[in-house]
C-alpha cells in the first residue's frame, strides 16, 4: 500500500498553488544534551544491574512422574544453593530442575515452602554459584526504579523496568491468610516471572515478584525482602515457619448494643468461636465456643485478619484475650 509521507503529499503540490521556497526544511532538531545524559545513566543502571544479578536467577520447572510440568522463577541467595521462589511454584512438589542463563541444569530440592506468605526456599545441588544480594525493603519510596527478572512466559532472562507504584497493599495467600506490606510496582510481568526478583538500582533484590491481575496492565505485585529473609530463615532452620496459633475456628458477629454500651466497648463487631480444637492454646487458655474475642492485647478486633496480623507480630510469651461470655466481660491469658 501507499506510504503517506507528511512532507511529501500529494496535496502539497496542487495545481495553482503557490511555489514553494527552494531553502531545504531544517532537520528535526537532536534531543537535549543533557536529556541524553540521563537516558544513557538509566540504560547503564539497568545493564549493569543486569550484569551483576541476571546469572544468580534460574528458570525452575517443576517434575512429574511422566514429564517436566509447571515452570517459573528463582534466583540464588547464597552461594552453597539456596534459592528463593514462590510456593505457588513449587505446588506441592519435592524435586525440581533449574536452568541457568548458561543452559546449564541443577537438579533442586524443596527446603520448605510457606504458602501463607507465597515464599519457598530451594536447594539447587551445585555448588560455588553466583548469587543475588537482599536488600532492605523498608527503605523502599514510591516512584524508586525497580528492574523485574524472570522467565516470562517460558522466555528465560526476561528483564522489564518500571517503578514502586505504592507499598503496603495487601492480598491473600493460597491459604487465604492476608499478606501485608506487598509492594505493587509498574515493571511488566507475567506468567512464569512468579518467584523472580524485583531488584533496585544497586543490584539489590528488594522484592520476591508474586502475582499479576488478570486483564490489567502496569499491576505487578512482590512479597518484600524483609519477609523474604525472615521466612527463608524459618525455612532453613525448621522447615516450615512457625506461627502462633490460637486453634479455634471463627467468624465476625455484631454485639448487641446493649452489651456494647454496658462495658463501654469500642467497636460492636467482634470474633465469635465457633470451635476449639483439643490440645490447642485456646483450650489450654479456657476459651469456648460462643465465646465473642473483642480484643487481643487490649486492641480492637475488626476481623480475623486482625488476630493472623497480631500474632504474627507478637513475640511475647502470652497474650491477654479479652471476651463476652454471655453478658460478662472477661480476660483469658493465653500462653506460647
């Protein structure tokens, strides 16, 4: 088909027209020196965070009884083997193969996995291997370059740019327990980059990429280093992450206004108990079924996240429930 050249059209050149001058049209003009400079200082930020980072990440892919299935993204953390990636990687399986940028293949084992923060930690069976640097999340400000790694759709050594959109979202796990603290960055990513990092401009991995939304684009999301590193240590030390559990099953009720007003409570939802398992901190505390929580440590309940968040974070040796037991207000101590 024709090219329509806008200098050049036909219509320029009508019959009747008046001659056009013979002086030559300036060129279109160059960029800014200094515009220049910046592009070039991004470009060799990013190659040379690529440089040192890229041969410390491997495409996983999970194996079957019959045949190689499921793949995705870990990079090494250390250089006897440990991995980082995501549970959802791993899906329940026990052996795994990474490749490297170089085409090499290392057998993996699974260390642990913990699906409530989507982290799991690998142990490749190589030795003396490049490995990435974790950094420090928290320093994180919206707006700061990060650079996503990853096997994108099956295309090994992917790597897009973008920048911290927002920190402190939260989503569920496959456990359905609330992850905080997620970091929703713009670096486009997509299946198969799940288990890669996020890394800043040092060459620093300040994130584990976790999750995408369907249909959306410039939406990526990655568990921070600071979970990274306290789960990955769980992980090598006990094989699983240990957590503080009350042991009972729940749900949200509203409190009768009354009861409300009568002990001068600050909120009129709280925890109803619909079960205590055996054996379990709860029952060893005296808590019941029927039993309403309205507060843990002397903070107000507003849902059962709220009781996941709180014990997450507590590192002390007990913690005082506070209960409605029929119309009395009562407190529980529960021990660790």
């Amino acid at each position: 088909m024709p090219l329509n050249f806008l200098n050049d059209s036909p219509s320029s050149q009508q019959h009747g027209s008046q001659p056009q001058s013979s002086q030559a049209s300036p060129h279109p003009t160059s960029p800014p020196r200094d515009d220049v400079d910046l592009l070039d200082a991004y470009s060799r930020a990013v190659v040379g965070v690529v440089d040192a980072v890229s041969p410390a990440v491997v495409s996983v892919t999970g194996v079957g009884e019959e045949r190689a299935q499921g793949s995705g993204t870990a990079f090494v953390v250390s250089a006897d083997g440990f991995a980082l990636t995501n549970s959802h990687v791993v899906a329940r399986r026990r052996k795994l193969l990474a490749e490297t940028n170089d085409g090499d293949r290392i057998e993996a084992q699974v260390v642990g996995d913990d699906p409530a923060t989507d982290l799991a930690l690998l142990r490749l069976s190589a030795r003396d291997l490049p490995f990435a640097k974790l950094g420090d999340s928290e320093a994180l400000r919206v707006g700061q370059l990060v650079i996503a790694m990853g096997s994108a759709l099956g295309l090994h050594a992917t790597v897009s740019t973008g920048v911290v959109s927002a920190l402190g979202r939260s989503m569920r796990a496959g456990d359905g327990r609330l992850m905080e603290s997620i970091i929703q960055h713009s670096a486009p990513i997509n299946p198969g980059n799940s288990g890669g990092p996020l890394v800043n401009s040092r060459g620093e991995v300040i994130g584990v990429n976790t999750a995408i939304i369907a249909n959306a684009q410039g939406l990526g999301f990655a568990v921070p280093a600071a979970s990274a590193v306290w789960v990955a240590g769980e992980l090598h030390d006990h094989g699983r992450v240990r957590r503080r559990v009350l042991g009972i099953s729940a749900g949200m009720r509203r409190v009768p206004r009354d009861l409300v007003l009568e002990h001068d409570l600050l909120s009129d939802e709280a925890i109803e108990v619909h079960e205590v398992q055996r054996g379990s901190a709860a029952e060893k505390a005296g808590l019941r079924a029927g039993d309403l929580v309205t507060a843990l440590d002397d903070r107000v309940l507003a849902s059962i996240d709220d009781v996941h968040r709180l014990l997450a974070r507590n590192e002390a040796t007990s913690t005082e429930l506070t209960i409605l037991r029929g119309e009395r207000l009562l407190t529980l101590v529960v021990a660790w």
